[in-house]
C-alpha cells in the first residue's frame, strides 16, 4: 500500500504544522527511530535533537537487518516496510506522513520524503538565508557566492559522483559538529579503517581513548553578547578529545612510533608509543585540556619532537568507507580536484607530511613566554605560503552528508563543511582557503569561527 495523499487527510489541513506536532509524542525513541530508517545511523542526531525530550523506558533499537537493507532512493514508501522497520512508532510517523502530504508534498516520492518528513518534525528545514543571517548576526565572517562555480551539468571536467551516490540534500546540518577542546589525527599510513577506531584493540587511537580522563570545562571564552548557533563553539567551550585516524606515515625514525596531529593548536607531535603509557604521556604532555597551548613536551614528561605544522591550511577527507562507502568514494574525488584547483593558483601540495627540518620546539632555547612568542610567529607567517596538506581520515560524523571536509588553519579554526562535491570545491578553496570567508549552504560547524569585528577567518 503506498503512501499517498488521500481524501481522509483533509480534516488535517485545519489544524496548525504547531497542533499537529504537539500531539505527536515527543520522545527519543520515536526521533531516533525516524532519523535510523532514513541515515542507518542517529550517533550524530543528538546533538540536534530536542533537549526537553524524556527518555523511553525502554531502550529500543532498529534490527541490524533493517538498517542494512537500504530502501532504494527510487522506491515508493511501504507502509508494510515501515511497520517491519519502525516496530512500534510507525503510527505516528503516518501521522506525520499524512499531515506532510495534506500540506501539498507528495509522498509517494522516494527516501528524500522521509528526511523532508524529519526535517520539518525538528523544524530544521532548510532556510539558506537564515542561516547566512544568523551567522552573520555570531560575527561569522561569510560568503554570499555561490557553492558551485560550474553550469549543471557541468561543462568544466569536474568530476563525478555516481547516479546512486544519494546524500541528505532536505535536512539542516548546521549543528551536526559536537563541540571539543582539541582533535587529534594518529598516523596510519592508510586510507580505510575498522568500524569503530577506538575499538582496534592495540591501536594509539584505543589507547588514548582509554586514557582520555573526564576534567572540568574550563572557563568559556565565549561572547556572551552573541548569539549561540549550536555547532560552532570555542576549544574553551568543551573538555572533549576528538581522535580520528589519518591517512599520512609517521614521520619518527623508529616507525613503531606514531605521530600526531593536533589541532586546534596546529601542531605535529613525533615519537609516541603504541601503548597505553604512550598514550598516558601524550594526554599528560600534550592533550589535557588544561593545558592552554601546546608548547613541547619536558623531558620528565615524554621525549616527543613538536613542531608547528609548516602549512597555510590542513585540508582532510573522511574516505571511512568501512563505516559509509560514499566516504571512500567521496574522499579521492575530492582529493583530485583540490589539488587540481589550489595548484592552478599556485599552490604547493603534499598527500603526506613532510620530515622537519627546523628543531623541535623542545630544543628552543629560552623561556616559554619567548616559545609561545616565536610559535604565534611562525603561525602568523604561514597563512602566505601558500602551501596544503591533504589527508584522509577516519569517520568523522555526518556521513550522510558525503562529501565531508574539514579544513584547519594556522589561526586555529576548523571549518566543516558537508555535502561537498567536486563542482564545489573551486568555491571553497576560493572563498574559505584564500579569503577566510565560510560558504553557509556547505557549513556543518566547526571550531573558532565566531570572529567579531573581523573580515576574515585569517584575521589575527
């Protein structure tokens, strides 16, 4: 029986989008349950669920077997489907259905209907000019261009996604980014990744997982003149430990030692162990949040090497593709066409890092007021290098909205943008890379990029 706007939905045309949801149970189980049949996945929808929602009294989940079996992008909605995958809430998600339908969206259409549906349950419809007003009103700097600089179809060679390449084009990803303190990337030399990285057992990444202990949010820097979008935040904002995997080689003598970096402090750290005590001393030494900048390690600490990273901007690209294999398909795409724009503006490029030439900071000679001096220094120069590294990385949330990106400066922000194809990235590079200007459609969040009274992300 297919899904579709029927005479006896009519009465509902009289009641208010606000009645309507107001009657519809307001609990988790049916939010989650919504969000798993459309993305597989809800980890990453609490962060914009809700907050006044009461938790179920019992904990439900959607059989593994529905999850797997996607329902085609083209296929009609059954309800005999929803009723095998929803278990449960499947009359009130016809409610919703109905009362979508009634307001002229026909539902008879494909998966796109349901994340429409759970967009307007959230009221996170998609609403470009707000969005770019209220980034505006945070002291967001922003670009009015448009993401994508080619014709559709595109005439310019850029490169395609394949037709059942589908993402979430209908619901609002500003706000998808959980804030945190630092975010780290741990060397692997690969591309792909176990499900779950922290559960690799053996693995630096487990390890610092182990050893990541619970302290108190430090003060928050924030203005409390501005208003709060959720997803964009301060390090200062959060106590949290992001870890991902990344792609590039070690660049430690001894290959058994892995090396990290660490942002927003826009560093590279060499010479840690594989093992809890390595991952004991990189927390004491470098990630504990009460630790304001990273300066290098002591020697009763650890003996790590730090350097600041020698790069106008990090670029990475989730290409998890245990985890989503539109990542693995997304990830070298856009790899490509990076490349291919920022060398045409005469950039420098490297997929790896490069072995350090100048000494560590552990070898500076003076006190760590001159050290935090000479580092601001070196950061305030990169940005005119005019030189990229591109890495892949581990899953880093929101795959549904593949192609993800998140690109690092010098200045200490972290832009993250989703939905990102190829025919976008000319834009990004131009407007984000260069001008330090956030491109609102593409914006998940990110870290640093409340600047008031500033023109650009680059602006000091």
């Amino acid at each position: 029986m297919l899904l579709r706007l029927h005479s006896s939905t009519s009465a509902l045309t009289h009641r208010s989008n606000r009645q309507i949801r107001s009657s519809i149970p307001h609990h988790k189980y049916f939010y989650r349950t919504l969000c798993a049949f459309t993305d597989r996945e809800w980890d990453e929808e609490l962060s914009i669920q809700p907050q006044a929602l009461d938790e179920p009294d019992e904990v439900h989940t959607v059989p593994a077997t529905s999850r797997r079996n996607k329902v085609p992008d083209s296929a009609p909605l059954d309800l005999h489907h929803l009723d095998k995958a929803f278990n449960g809430p499947q009359k009130q998600l016809k409610k919703l259905c109905l009362v979508h339908a009634s307001s002229g969206t026909s539902l008879s259409t494909p998966m796109s209907a349901l994340r429409k549906i759970k967009a307007w349950a959230l009221n996170h419809t998609l609403d470009p000019a707000a969005i770019h007003s209220q980034l505006e009103t945070a002291g967001v700097p922003v670009s009015s261009a448009d993401c994508r600089t080619c014709a559709d179809p595109c005439q310019d060679g850029h490169g395609e996604y394949p037709s059942r390449f589908t993402v979430d084009m209908e619901t609002q990803m500003l706000g998808s980014v959980r804030p945190f303190c630092r975010q780290i990337m741990v060397s692997t030399g690969v591309t792909d990744w176990d499900r779950e990285i922290t559960r690799t057992s053996g693995s630096l990444a487990s390890h610092i997982s182990s050893a990541h202990r619970k302290v108190a949010i430090p003060h928050s820097n924030a203005n409390p003149d501005l208003p709060h979008i959720p997803g964009i935040f301060n390090a200062s904002d959060s106590a949290e430990i992001a870890i991902l995997n990344g792609s590039h080689k070690t660049i430690s003598d001894d290959h058994q030692l892995e090396t990290i970096l660490v942002f927003p402090d826009y560093v590279v750290v060499s010479g840690v162990p594989s093992t809890w005590q390595g991952a004991k001393m990189l927390w004491n030494s470098v990630l504990d949040p009460r630790i304001p900048r990273i300066l290098g390690s002591t020697a009763d600490e650890a003996a790590f090497s730090t350097w600041v990273l020698p790069y106008s901007c990090v670029i990475t690209l989730c290409s998890h593709k245990r985890r989503d294999n539109r990542c693995g398909i997304s990830a070298p795409k856009l790899e490509h066409e990076f490349t291919h724009s920022l060398q045409h503006r005469g950039w420098t490029v490297d997929t790896q890092l490069e072995h350090m030439i100048e000494s560590p900071l552990e070898k500076f000679n003076g006190t760590n007021e001159e050290k935090e001096a000479h580092v601001l220094e070196t950061l305030k120069e990169l940005q005119d290098d005019k030189k990229a590294l591109i890495l892949y990385n581990s899953h880093m949330g929101g795959h549904r909205y593949a192609g993800n990106c998140i690109i690092y400066t010098p200045r200490g922000t972290s832009v993250w943008y989703g939905r990102v194809s190829p025919h976008e990235v000319e834009a990004v590079v131009e407007n984000t890379i260069e001008k330090g200007l956030i491109l609102p459609p593409l914006l998940r969040g990110g870290l640093g990029l409340s600047k008031q009274g500033c023109k650009s992300l680059h602006d000091w």
